[in-house]
C-alpha cells in the first residue's frame, strides 16, 4: 500500500467529482470519482488515502511538479484521514 495525497478536484455538468490523488514525488497518481451528491451524505473527502500500488498511474509530465508541490503540502499540513 501507498499513501497518495489529494492533488486535485474536479466537479462536471453530470455531477460526478473527480479526485486526483498523488504521492509526494508526484510520480505516481490515482484518480476516484465519485457522486457529487455523496459529497454532502458521505465522511467527506480525506486528505490521504490508502492505494495499492496497482491502483497508481503515471503522473501526466505536465503535472509532476504541481503534484509534487500540492502532494508534500497536504502531506506536511494534514493526517491522511483528515476531512478537505
């Protein structure tokens, strides 16, 4: 298991969110989408998460740095379960 740190959100017309988590070089990322809707009913979303390292993608190239930075940040301010 791998501790991935959120990166990112995305909201569409459809009202899915995506979340775009990576690891702190940025290397690495995995993405979840989930209803917006469980957004307002669920635990909420968590700083870190958990993922096996099959689940993880290559990060873009154009985004290895700005997930690196956002990925440390949350990393140095936040526990992975905490609520964002």
């Amino acid at each position: 298991m791998t501790t991935v740190w959120l990166v990112d959100r995305q909201f569409d017309s459809k009202g899915l969110v995506r979340l775009t988590y990576a690891t702190e070089d940025g290397e690495r990322m995995h993405t979840k989408e989930l209803a917006e809707q469980r957004l307002v009913t669920g635990d909420g979303i968590t700083a870190g998460r958990e993922v096996d390292e099959s689940a993880l993608g290559e990060s873009p190239a154009d985004e290895v740095e700005r997930f690196a930075s956002e990925a440390s940040r949350m990393a140095a301010e936040h526990d992975p379960d905490d609520t964002v």
